[in-house]
C-alpha cells in the first residue's frame, strides 16, 4: 500500500486565514470581504459534516449488507455486528435501516432511508454475484471430478482413481472449513464478551452465541453426511488402488526386474543412477560404482550344467551381496553372473571396505542343488567414483573396465578404475 504524505492541519489553516482576515472589517469593503468569507466558511463546514454522515453511511450499509449475507464468514460477521453497534448513534435520523417504517414513510427521513436501501441494494448485488461466480467454479470443478454426463464410458483406471482422489479431498476440505468457521465464530463472540460497553452489545453477542448453537447443529448433520460420503469415497479409493497395484505390479516385473534373481535389472540400476549422478553433481557428494563377477561361473556352467550357474546367480543375490547398506543398490547389470552395487556418499576407503566385507561373507557360503551342498565361488569387482561432469554410461563404463583388469589378473581381487 502506498505511504500518503503527510499534510498540515486544514483547520488550524482556515482558523488563521480567517484571524488574518478579520482585520478586514476597519474599512467598509473589508468588512464585506470578511462577511463573504465567513459564509464561504460556513458552507465549508457544512459541505465537510455531509462527506462525514455520507462516509458513515456508507460503512453502516456495506457491514450491515455483509451480516445479512448467510454465506458469509461467520468470525467476521459477528465483528461487523459489533461495529454496526457502535456506528447507530452516528447515523441521521432515518439512516439506520432497522428503524424504517416501510413505504408509507415521506419527506427526508423517507429518503434518507431509501437512498441507504438502494445503496444496500448495490453492494448486496456484488457481494452477491462474487459469491455466485465462487460457487458456480465449485460446481463445475465437482462436475468435472465426479465425471458428468459427458464423461466417456471407457475411461481408465488411472483417472477414476484421480476423480476419487480429487472428491475425497473436497469432502473432507468442506467438513473441516465448516469446523473450523464454526470455532472462529465461537472465539470471536467469546473474546468480544468481555469488551462489551453496554447491555445491547451484549444482547447481540448472546444473539450470535445463539444462532451460533443453531448453526452447531446443522453443521454437525452436514459434517456427519460429509464423513459419510469420505468413508464411502475412501472404500472406493483403497478398491482402485488394489486393482492398480495388481495391475502395475506385472508390467514392474517385466520392466524392472530380474526374473531370475527377482532384484533390480540394469533398467532399474541406470534410472537410479541417473538420480545419483545429478545428485553427486549437484552437492559435491562422492558416489561409488562396484562391477561383481563371481569368479569361473562360464566353468561352473560348462561343469555342473547351467542350472547349477543360475544357482549361483541367486546365492550371491540372496545372500553374499545383501550385506551392503539399507540405501545401496544391488542390481544384476548382465545376463551373466555380473551384478552391480551402487554406494551413494561412499567416499574410497568406504567403499573398498564394504567389498571387502562381502568377500569375507563368500566364506561359508553355501547354497544347495538336489540334496547337495556347494560353496560359492570367490567374486572379482571393478570399482569405480564418479567424477564430475561424466554421464551415467560413463562410469558404468570404467567400473566394466575395472572388473576386466580385475579378471585378468586371477581370481578373487578388487581391481579400482582410473580416473
């Protein structure tokens, strides 16, 4: 809001102007000066008591129009009351509305009541029209979510359950403002009681608490119809989910998912590395990429039959790589034996450590095929950290290459990438 200078006092003005001027009146024609000034002052006061009474006719009719309104917000209805009060003994004779006598009323009084029915009138109809254009987008956006009658018949799924999501929220939106307003109105009468001047503001306050207790009522069946209708939405909600769940639950399978593990495949590993590397971009935060091959798996196959190979797969799966932390991600990248782990804000030390601790749990290991106990095989692993401005293949790339050194050079060994 923009600051409105300061201006001197206009009274203390004219009460010098017309000091200065009464010594007019020691000749004849200052003396007719000095009486056309008093009358243009006379008229001054008189234009400025009218702009003061039309002022404060003004605010009675605009608080008076907003309290008759029963869509209107009940904490402020009950202070624009309060005010009303305190404005009546302001008003001309007349201006109060309570007071007219209806049509049969005639000269000043008659319209002086008229002119403030009229002006009523106007502010009752913007008052009025915002209101109507509040609740006519009501409507339209409760049309629009409860589907209509121009919603096709072969909508989906996914936005029945968008429509059910969009409707329980206003149920339970239009049960707590009511609640809410309801308490504002209590409050505001509470806290208005004790300021109370004289008997017929508390009058009107005992009025509001009344009427207030109605509204309690009628608030309560309609909060009850509104917590019905949420519970019904709700069941709805939870059905269409289920369903959805069973539904995205096979295509997730097929897209990021290993089959035969039932961990993450390289689909799933490149979109969270994707996130990670954005991440250790965007915060300066180390990010560590592991290639795990168990050692001789082509042998194993090649030995024991490819289901034995498999077997293998799903030990280190279920067992020698579940080591690692809570948020670290373990993936089968290859149709092979490959697997890799993803360490977020793992700087080297720690990353070479939680290698090293799956190669000690290799130790023991066993898994068993028709009747029979095998020890898993030994693991190489080519680690690699991510380095700025590099993309997600990129460092995929040099953990590859790392685990290929790390083959070459024997069995059972944690080969680190170049920078």
């Amino acid at each position: 809001m923009t600051a409105v200078p300061a201006l001197p006092d206009e009274s203390e003005i004219v009460r010098t102007l017309l000091a200065l001027a009464s010594t007019l009146q020691q000749t004849p024609d200052g003396a007719v000066l000095h009486a056309q000034l008093e009358r243009g002052n006379s008229v001054r006061t008189n234009i400025r008591k009218s702009v003061d009474r039309a002022f404060i006719a003004f605010v009675y009719a605009l608080l008076r129009q907003y309290s008759k309104n029963p869509l209107s917000d009940s904490a402020t209805r009950a202070r624009t009351i309060l005010i009303q009060q305190r404005i009546v003994p302001y008003l001309d004779p007349g201006q109060d509305a309570r007071t007219a006598t209806g049509p049969g009323q005639t000269g000043a009084k008659a319209g002086a009541v008229g002119s403030i029915e009229n002006f009523e009138q106007q502010i009752a109809s913007v008052l009025w029209s915002a209101r109507s254009q509040e609740m006519s987008g009501r409507r339209q956006m409760q049309r629009r979510t409860s589907g209509g009658d121009t919603e096709p018949d072969h909508r989906t799924e996914r936005n029945r359950l968008a429509e059910v999501h969009a409707a329980l929220g206003q149920s339970l939106e239009r049960a707590l403002s009511e609640t809410i307003d309801f308490i504002a109105h209590i409050k505001t009468a509470q806290l208005a009681l004790p300021q109370a001047d004289n008997a017929s503001e508390v009058i009107v306050l005992r009025q509001i608490l009344f009427d207030c207790m109605g509204e309690l009522i009628r608030d309560h069946d309609r909060l009850a119809g509104h917590l019905r209708t949420a519970e019904s939405r709700a069941r709805e909600l939870q059905s269409l989910c289920d369903r959805l769940g069973e539904e995205t639950a096979r295509p997730h399978d097929t897209t990021l998912t290993d089959k035969l593990t039932g961990i993450p495949n390289r689909a799933a590993l490149l979109y969270r590395l994707r996130a990670e590397t954005i991440r250790a971009q965007r915060y300066g935060i180390p990010l560590a990429l592991a290639i795990v091959d168990p050692d001789r798996l082509k042998d194993i196959g090649s030995f024991a039959g490819a289901a034995v190979a498999d077997e293998v797969v799903r030990c280190y799966a279920r067992a020698i790589l579940a080591s690692f932390r809570a948020y670290d991600m373990v993936a089968r990248c290859g149709n092979g034996g490959e697997f890799a782990v993803l360490l977020p804000n793992a700087g080297r030390e720690q990353a070479v450590s939680a290698l090293h601790k799956a190669r000690h749990r290799v130790i023991g290991t066993y898994f068993e095929y028709h009747g029979k106990q095998m020890s898993a095989p030994t693991f190489s692993s080519g680690l690699a950290w991510y380095l700025p401005g590099e993309g997600p293949e990129d460092l995929l790339q040099r953990a590859s290459m790392a685990l290929r050194r790390a083959k070459s050079g024997g069995t059972n060994r944690i080969e680190t990438a170049l920078s």
